[in-house]
C-alpha cells in the first residue's frame, strides 16, 4: 500500500543524509529548494494520460509508461536535483545512481541570470537560474524548472550580501 506520509519522510531523510556528508563543520545551510512542485505533477499528469491511451492499445506498454511516470515525476526528480545556499557556497546536487555535485563559491559567481519561457510562466510557474562563474570549471550553472525563481535570486543576492559585508 502507497503511504504519502512514509514517501516523504524518506525524500527529507535522504536530503538530510546527501547535505550532511558534504557540508564543513562550520557551514550551514541558508535556504534550500528542489524542482517545482507545478512542474512535477504536470509531467506526472501527462505521463498517466499518455499510458491510459497506451494501456488502450497494448496494456503492458500503458503500464510501463505509467509506473515510470509515477518513479521519474513522484519521487526521482525532487531527489536527483537537489539544491541549497549556504553561509559559504552554493551546493548543486544531481542524479540518484550516478551523482554530480557542484560546489560554488560565491566570490566566483559573476552574473545571475533569470530565465522563464512564456509556457514555463504560464503552466508550471517556473522558470531558471543561470549562475554564471568565473575561475571555474563549469563557465554556467543553470538550475531549470524551479519555482519563484525571482524570490530565489533575491534570496541569493541576500545571502552574498551578508558574506560581503
């Protein structure tokens, strides 16, 4: 049996457990996000409409394409893209299996850029957040598919300020 509750106390603990191995002892987390919410039920939604039509015509392709739906936008997506600002950088975690970490210090971030599609605005509510750098491997960071993504930039432009100061 599905339990919502136990789904969600998993999805935090496994959070928890990714920012507790990579943080320093002094650093703490300032303001923490993930993919939005709109995005995730949307793609969920579509995905299930898509495997009812298909489950219509071939029923174990429908059900495939539901069950992945239910995997990818019910749960994988909030895990692999996991994202937070702390008192020293910003922290950029992707993947599940194969994970990617990035690791900005705010003294490289150059520009910061918000991105949001006439569609992603309109549907989902969210939109992107380009971070550009300077001195690193990775010359732009973008973090799509977040909700508010102003308040978010404003969030962060917050949190250099302080450290600046």
């Amino acid at each position: 049996i599905f339990n919502f509750a136990n789904l969600c106390y998993t999805l935090i603990n496994m959070k928890q457990e990714i920012w507790q191995k990579i943080l320093s002892p002094n650093e703490e987390i300032k303001y923490s996000f993930t993919v939005g919410k709109r995005y995730q039920i949307l793609g969920l939604i579509i995905g299930i409409i898509i495997g009812l039509f298909l489950f219509y015509f071939f029923k174990p392709l429908g059900i495939v394409v539901i069950l992945m739906s239910l995997f990818y936008f019910g749960w994988y997506v909030e895990i692999a893209n996991a994202y937070i600002f702390t008192n020293k950088r910003v922290l950029i975690y992707r993947g599940w299996i194969n994970t990617k970490l990035i690791s900005i210090d705010y003294k490289k971030i150059t520009d910061i850029i918000v991105e949001e599609s006439f569609l992603d605005k309109l549907i989902t509510k969210t939109g992107c957040l380009a971070i550009d750098t300077a001195g690193t491997a990775f010359e732009k960071i973008t973090l799509e598919h977040i909700e508010n993504p102003y308040e978010i930039k404003k969030k962060l432009d917050e949190i250099r300020e302080k450290i600046n100061e």
